[in-house]
C-alpha cells in the first residue's frame, strides 16, 4: 500500500498535477484560488459556487471568478453569501488535463468562509453527503 501511495504521488508531481489551493479573501474578496503544479496554469478555468440542497437535489448558485491580473492561475472569488449554512463549491479545469477536475468544498457560515472545513476531492467527485455534512 505504501508503494502505490508513493507511486501516485511521484507520477502526480511528473505530469505536474493539477491542484487548487485556496486561501482567505481580504477586503470584498471572499477567497483566491491559486492554481498550483500545472503546466499551463494561465489557462486553467476556475469556477466557484454556493451550494445548498433541497429536497435531495443540489442547487448552484455562481460566484464571480475574476484572474487576477499579473498573475497567471491566481483567480479572486467573489460574491455574497446568504445567512445560513452552505457549502461553497470551487472546480479547476484545465484543457491539458481534459475531465480531470479537481474540486474544494468550504462550508460558509453566517456570510463567511469557514477555511478549517476545506476538503479536497481530486479523482472522485464530492457526493450528496459531502455537500450535506458541511451545511450541517
């Protein structure tokens, strides 16, 4: 097991993984999202949503994504979030990469970002119960 651990590891760092980092907002910003160990990260997509489920569906409501400029794979969130609690969804795609998605799921609460609740979901897409326990 330690191997294969190893060894998807190593061949992420080759191929120069794709990864999404996601760091506080200041001012009207509510986060940045760095786009990190991509080959091209300049022309990698990142789109960002608050996600609440009804009635066992989920409902996406955008957030502005906006490049920060200078900085290429460095993206500025932005937008507001409602009172309750609700799961702030962040995707990153990258043509280089084709569906590969990662995605950082972040509960918001009381109209900000709760960061210690930040989970990565790399291979796997986040499931229902992964949008519900963050708004719980």
């Amino acid at each position: 097991m330690r191997y294969l651990l190893i060894l998807a590891l190593s061949l992420t760092a080759f191929a120069g993984g794709l990864y999404l980092e996601v760091t506080p907002g200041t001012g009207s910003t509510l986060a940045t999202a760095r786009v990190t160990a991509c080959h091209e990260p300049a022309k990698s997509t990142v789109s960002a949503s608050v996600v609440t489920v009804v009635d066992g569906q989920l409902r996406r409501q955008p957030l502005q994504v906006a490049a920060v400029p200078g900085q290429d794979g460095v993206f500025a969130i932005s937008g507001s979030l409602p009172d309750g609690n609700v799961t702030i969804e962040l995707t990153v795609t990258n043509p280089e990469y084709g569906s590969y998605q990662p995605r950082v799921l972040i509960r918001a609460e009381g109209r900000k970002m709760q960061m210690a609740t930040m989970k990565h979901y790399f291979g796997v897409p986040p499931k229902l119960k992964d949008y519900r326990h963050l708004a719980e």
